[in-house]
C-alpha cells in the first residue's frame, strides 16, 4: 500500500535573523545557502625603496617628544633617548623588504651625557656608510624654555644645582655645531603643539602618508554602536528585505538585495545626499591631523540595509577620489 504524505503548511511565522525585528518559530525555507563572504585583508604597506633615518635633536623643551610623536603617527619607527653608539648599529637593522622597519627615527639629545659629546662622529658613520639619515634639530627662545620647564616643574636635564637658564645656556653651547649641521631646523618658539606636529608632517610626509583614510562600517543596532565611529547614519527608515523570503539568506552585497533597498522612495537620494554632503568636510580631516575617519552605517542587524548602504557610500566616495576601506561588522554573527 502506498504510503502518502499529508504536506506540511509552511508556517507563515517570522524569524529573528540578522536584520529581523521580531521571531515567531524558525523556518526552513531561509537557510543560508553560503557563509557570508569576508572583506579582504588590507595590502601590506610598500616599504621604501631605501631606509629612511631621521634624527630628533635639539634643545631640551623644544618639542622633541611631540615631533617623536608626530613621525609615529605617519608610521616611523621611533626610538627615543638613544645612546649615539648605537645609530649605526640600529641603521644596519633597517630592511627595504617583508614588513621590517625601513622608516627610522631616533630621539638623540643631552641625556645621554657623556654618550652625546661623541655625536658628530657617530653621525658621520652613518653619513659615509650611505644611510640616508637627516637631522631635525628643534629649538626655542630662552625665556620660552624656561615658561616650559616651569610649568611642568621638571628641571632641566643639565641645570644640577644651577638655575634652569644656566642649564638651557650650557646645552646651548654644547649643541651649537650640530645645529649647524641640522638639515632641518624649527623653531617652536611661537608654535603649539599642532602646530609642531604639522610642521614636522609637512617637511617629512610623503603623498601617501598625507591621504585620508576613510573607513566605512555597517553594524547591526542590536549589537550596539561601533565606539570608533566618527559619524553613525541610521538607515532604519527603509523597509527591511528580511521580511521578503527570496532576500532573507541574501546579504547587502548581493544584487538582489541592494536593488530591492534602493528601490524603497527616498533611499537612494539620502544615502547619496549623506556620502555628497560628508565629501567637503573629510579633507579637513587631515589638516586637523586626524587622517582617519570612521563612518558606521546601521540597521537592526547588520546584514542587509546597512551593507548595501555602505558598500554604495564607499563607491559614492571613491568616484571622487578618497581612499576608501568598507568593513562590515556584523555580517556573519547571525
């Protein structure tokens, strides 16, 4: 006898998925068919094609440690309160290939001691081994100096029992030639610490370390906000493909989906109206010394809107000539 089978009704209930709202019972027409693919990795930075070797002097007070900061964040290496003996041991170290360091700066001054007196020999080692090594000497006025240290009741490294003027005059002297000597001079005197900062971005920065790094990042609200973003746009107005049963195991980055997204009254014209007003400001970004922007693009989970909204702002943004990395949170955690 045959054995017939009463069809099951599928259930018309709705399930909690990565962009749902609310969940009835599972259904298992909406499987996945695949694992949502990933962003590929960042490519690796290209080394220079010679190492580069910037030396940090000048006088105490002057700013070295905000310049030392300044060459980290454009991604030198940086070394500080190094013995001079050891320059030429360090610069042998240096690599133009793999992921070494072949961008070097090194903070060299008076605290030393009597390591400094030898300096200008050290210096010249380097210079006739080829190393391509320039000096950045950093000074300030007098009575500027004295304002620094006293404010930030340290002494002077030199002074001793002296008084803080008598400790500034005698590194004054013992730095005289190698100011000389410097390939690159400032004077802070008059300069904030920004200012300092892009003094020293200006003179050393390549092209490359000058652009704008924009980063574009959808999440799902339910997973709370990213708490790296600078700007967050909420696209939750538009209707959600989740609940249309041909788009559920789809995710943003697939044509279906950011058809159905941008065919929905007003979502095209506001994801590209955000990407064309956000364009004037990013620039400035970079003259304010930050240049990395962080721009999060939500909706409920994370799989659907808000990846279709950010891939289309990343494109948007690109078409005008900015660096552009999308990354997508949450795509996968359901």
């Amino acid at each position: 006898m045959e054995n017939h089978r009463t069809p099951r009704p599928r259930s018309s209930g709705r399930e909690d998925d990565a962009d749902g709202d609310r969940a009835v019972g599972p259904r298992q027409d909406t499987v996945p068919i695949e694992i949502p693919r990933i962003d590929e990795e960042a490519p690796p930075v290209a080394p220079a094609t010679s190492p580069q070797m910037i030396i940090v002097t000048g006088m105490s007070g002057a700013g070295r440690s905000r310049a030392a900061n300044a060459l980290e964040d454009l991604d030198w290496y940086v070394v500080d309160n190094l013995p001079p003996q050891l320059l030429p041991a360090l610069a042998g170290m240096m690599t133009t290939v793999g992921a070494g360091v072949h961008r070097l700066a090194a903070v060299v001054d008076v605290r030393s001691r009597e390591f400094f007196a030898h300096f200008m020999r050290y210096l010249a080692e380097l210079r006739e081994s080829g190393t391509n090594v320039r000096v950045l000497f950093l000074d300030a006025s007098d009575a500027v100096l004295v304002r620094r240290f006293e404010s930030s009741r340290r002494p002077h490294p030199l002074q001793g029992t002296s008084s803080i003027l008598d400790g500034i005059e005698h590194e004054r002297t013992l730095l005289g030639g190698l100011k000389g000597a410097a390939d690159m001079v400032i004077d802070t005197t008059d300069l904030s610490v920004h200012d300092l900062a892009r003094r020293v971005r200006d003179l050393v920065a390549t092209e490359s370390d000058l652009a704008l790094r924009v980063n574009i990042m959808s999440f799902g609200f339910k997973y709370g906000l990213p708490v790296d973003a600078d700007h967050v746009l909420d696209i939750r107005f538009i209707p959600n493909p989740y609940w249309v049963s041909e788009l559920r195991h789809l995710t943003g980055r697939d044509d279906p989906v950011a058809d159905y997204v941008f065919r929905q009254p007003g979502a095209a014209a506001f994801v590209d109206g955000y990407a064309d007003l956000l364009a004037p400001a990013l620039p400035h970004y970079v003259d304010e010394l930050k240049p990395n922007v962080t721009i999060a693009v939500g909706c409920t989970g994370g799989k659907h809107r808000s990846v279709a909204s950010a891939e289309r702002i990343s494109a948007r943004l690109r078409s005008r000539g900015f660096r552009v990395n999308t990354q997508h949170r949450d795509l996968g955690r359901e």
